[in-house]
C-alpha cells in the first residue's frame, strides 16, 4: 500500500461500504467468473474456479451458490437469456429468464 501513498487503515476504510476489502474482492471474482461460465462455456467450471482465486470447485460453487442463487453450472443454461454488453458487468446474473 506503499505505493498507493495510503495507508493500509485508509484502503480498508475505502471498503468499508461494500462490506470491507475482503467482500469486495470476492464479489469481483464471482463477477469475472460468472462472465466466463457465459461466455466459454466449453471450459469446465473447476478451472474457471482456479482461474479466479478459488482453491476448489466445491468452494466456488458453494460461495456462487450463496450469492447467485444457483449453481455455476446452471447459469450456462440461461446464456441465451442473458443480456451481457460485456464480459464481467452487473447486469450478468440480474436479467435471467423466470
């Protein structure tokens, strides 16, 4: 954090609102790996699991599962539904079919 000229206190409270340093960086890896279930869906969900940070499958799919509602494997289903502008958006998971 030397580098940012910040202290470490000043970057977690930076965070604060998004439920701190630790949440944020989890939501963006579930974003990015939720933008890769879509749009490759040839690539096994394990190795997009490693790709992001996740030590393993089972820890990806129970945390995606908490916060998305479903299984990762599941959102492939919906790709023809989703309306991704671009790969990592928060409109990804928001605008699925019922």
């Amino acid at each position: 954090m030397a580098s940012l000229d910040i202290s470490r206190s000043t970057v977690y409270r930076l965070f604060q609102h998004d439920g701190g340093l630790d949440a944020y960086i989890r939501h963006a890896r579930l974003r990015g790996a939720a933008a890769e279930l879509v749009a490759w869906p040839g690539i096994p969900v394990q190795d997009i699991a490693h790709a992001h940070g996740f030590r393993s499958a089972s820890d990806f799919t129970r945390t995606f599962r908490r916060v998305y509602g479903l299984a990762p494997q599941e959102i492939r289903q919906y790709r023809d539904d989703l309306r991704v502008p671009h790969p990592g958006t928060t409109e990804l998971l928001h605008t699925r079919a019922e």
